[in-house]
C-alpha cells in the first residue's frame, strides 16, 4: 500500500502546478544526480523572432520570406511559429502538394512544382545543397528552392526568466550535474550554457541523439542516483521516456510528451523542479 504521506505531497505538488503521476516519482525525487535540460521552450522561452533575413543575390527578403512561410505552414515547431509571424499573411495551403517535417532538421514541402527546403545546417548538408554555413548566435534557417540556396532567416529566442536561478539552485539543494541537450548549433548552445551556468552541454543533437546522450550520462552518474530529462516535448518523447524521472512542460509542450512524461509542469517554469525535489524532501520526512 503507498503511505498516506505520499497522497499529501503529490496534493501539495498539484496546487503549486505541479502534476506528479505516482508516489514512485515523487520518492525517486530525493535521490535525483543529473538533471538534463532540453533547450528549445525548456530553458528558453520557445517564442522565436525574426531578427534578420540574408537572400542570396537573386533573390528578395519578401520572397525568401514566403517561401519559408509556405515551407511551415503545418509545422508547429516554435521556428515555424514565428516564420508564420513575420510573414503576416495567409498561406494558401491549396497550392500545397506535398509536405514534410523532418524532427531535428526542419520542412520540405512543394508547392506549383517549386521543392523549397526550410531547415538548419543539418538539412542542407543531408540534401546535399551547395550552401554557406553562417556562424551566429541566433538560429540560423536556411531556404532553398529547386536545390538552388536562396538565403537565410535568423531567428532569436530568448532564455526563461527563471531559468539561471533554477540551475543554481538545483546545484544548492544537492543535484550534482545539470546538462542541456539541444538540437540547436553550438554556437547557440555554447552561448545559452555559459549564460545559465550549465555544467555540460551538448548541441546538433537529433532526438535520438539525445537518447544516446542520456545513456553515456546515466554511465557517469553515480549508481543510486536518478536521472531526470526535462523536455518541452516537440521531439523529445523518447529520451521523456528513457530517464528515471521525465518531466514535460505541459504548457507549450505537445500531447505525446505529457503522456511519456512522468511528472508534468503546468506553469513551463524550470523552477519548479526545485520545488517539486523539496516537496519530495518534506515528504519522506513525513512517511518514514
Ligand atoms: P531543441 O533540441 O533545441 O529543443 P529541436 O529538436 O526541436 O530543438 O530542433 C532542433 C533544430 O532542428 C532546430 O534548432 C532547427 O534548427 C531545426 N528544426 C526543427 N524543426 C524545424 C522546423 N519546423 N523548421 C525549421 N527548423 C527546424
Ligand atoms: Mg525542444
């Protein structure tokens, strides 16, 4: 039977937006060694802005623009969220004809016999297009048509407001490592760990890179010691699975992370791992 004591510190989570699917996790919390962030809508706030578009020579902003905007026009990633924005306009979803999103990668879509790719360094080498790679801070989007690179967008994100604090004080209350794992270039990644004072962090990563990750830490960790993933969910499902402890932003995250994660946090704020490990802590006080 679970001890009453459990009943009041998943109560206790719920009401502070934290949503905790069994005592098993709840116990599991005190014992916590890593803790290993997604970056994209996890640490950052996942709302992208355009701040610069590059066309290649023939080409204009407007139209590099369109052709990115038609490109995610069924994507829900936060990249496409904020292409769809600066476009302003409706995308005319008839013209259409195929459409794919490759998870890590970006879009291929064709549209009036037009193939258009929307993606990172990643996509472009994969399809072999003959592109210059860009070094910069912001996410960089590359666009090309008919295999000819047309330019690229730059987009920025922002990190949360809490998210330096809850890293220091994850490392106060006993957590002997955090790590982001992100998709995004090194650049970026570097930029966004030094910012939050990450111990590791490792970028370019597909999501089954991430996997593979997850396990080499779970290698360095000491041996009674859990492991915890804390993901957005827009292609994190498999490693939310593989931790001991996975926890989704149940915010902005999508349906499938909510349901392989173990705890959810309502509120998107990274902060309340802190206090979903202090509960755990009064809570065993309580039981045993
Ligand atoms: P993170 O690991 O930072 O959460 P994702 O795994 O969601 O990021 O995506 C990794 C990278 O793949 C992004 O930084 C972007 O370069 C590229 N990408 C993924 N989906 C899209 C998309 N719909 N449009 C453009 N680029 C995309
Ligand atoms: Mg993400």
């Amino acid at each position: 039977s679970i001890p009453l004591g459990f009943f009041g510190g998943i109560g206790g989570a719920s009401k502070s937006g934290i949503l905790i699917k069994g005592s098993n996790y709840l116990e599991a919390l005190n014992n916590v060694d890593t803790v290993i962030f997604d970056k994209t809508g996890t640490l950052t706030k996942g709302v992208f802005n355009v701040v610069e578009i590059k066309p290649q020579i023939k080409y204009t902003n407007e139209g590099i623009l369109e052709y990115a905007a038609y490109a995610e026009s069924y994507s829900n990633h936060p990249i496409a969220t904020s292409i769809l924005k600066a476009y302003g306009k409706v995308v005319d979803k008839n013209k259409i004809e195929s459409y794919e999103e490759v998870p890590g990668h970006g879009t291929k879509v064709r549209i009036d016999g037009t193939d258009i790719l929307v993606g990172n360094a990643k996509l472009m080498d994969r399809e072999n297009i003959a592109y210059d790679k860009v070094e910069s801070v912001g996410t960089i989007v590359y666009v090309s048509t008919n295999r000819e690179y047309c330019g690229y967008i730059v987009i920025a994100d922002e990190v949360k407001e809490d998210s330096e604090s809850a890293i220091s004080s994850l490392k106060s209350i006993g957590v002997k490592k955090t790590v982001m794992l992100t998709g995004d270039s090194k650049t970026v990644g570097e930029k966004v760990g030094k910012q939050l004072g990450l111990d590791d962090v490792y970028s370019e990563l597909l999501p089954i890179d991430k996997v593979e990750k997850l396990e080499l830490l779970e290698l360095q960790k000491s041996p009674r010691g859990k492991l915890v993933f804390v993901g957005d969910g827009i292609n994190d499902a498999p490693v939310l699975a593989r931790a001991d402890i996975g926890i989704a932003m149940g915010g902005l995250g999508s349906d499938a992370a909510i349901e392989a994660a173990d705890i959810v946090i309502m509120t998107d704020e990274p902060s309340k791992i802190v206090t979903a490990i202090k509960i755990a802590k009064r809570t065993r006080k309580i039981v045993w």
